[in-house]
C-alpha cells in the first residue's frame, strides 16, 4: 500500500472513531439528568460541527488527486484533534458511572 492509500485508511479510521466520541456524547446525554444535559449540550453542539467539518475534508481528500492529499491531511488532522480537545471538556460533565 502506498502512503496516500495508507494515510487515507488511517484518516478513516480516525474519522469513524470520533463518529463514535460524538454518539457515546449523545448517549451521556442521553442517559444523564437534565443538568447532565445541559452541561453536554454546548460540547455536543461542537463536537458535531467539528465532525461535519471532518467530514468535507475528508470527501475532499477522496475527490482530489495525490497531489494535494497532504495538505488535506494536515486539515483534517486539525480537525480531528480539535475534536479530540471538546470529547475531553464534554467528558468532564459525563453522569458519573
């Protein structure tokens, strides 16, 4: 595999675990009192804008040629960790378990 293949499979994968960080958000929230709720909503409200942001660079990384799939990486890279950043401030208000 060469490395535009093996950066694309990596993104995806990233790409789907933080689809996960955003429904295990919703399911907090979810199981967690109207406080909980509250508290979360901001978060999750960022977490799905960062994930929708994710998103379009990621469809641009598939339609675009090799040549420019560093430079959508390192977008989509930001975004991933600017994801990664809000799970941990949501995290803080999650229902004690």
């Amino acid at each position: 595999m060469n490395e535009p293949q093996n950066t694309k499979k990596r993104l995806e994968d990233e790409l789907a675990n933080l689809q996960s960080i955003v429904d295990e958000v919703k399911l907090q929230m979810h199981l967690g009192a109207k406080e909980v709720q509250d508290k979360l909503q901001p978060h999750l409200e960022e977490l799905e804008q960062e994930l929708i942001e994710a998103k379009k660079k990621w469809e641009q990384f598939e339609a675009n040629s090799e040549d420019a799939w560093q430079d959508i990486e390192t977008g989509l890279r930001k975004s991933f960790k600017s994801m990664q950043q809000a799970f941990e401030r949501a995290k803080k208000h999650f229902p004690p378990q």
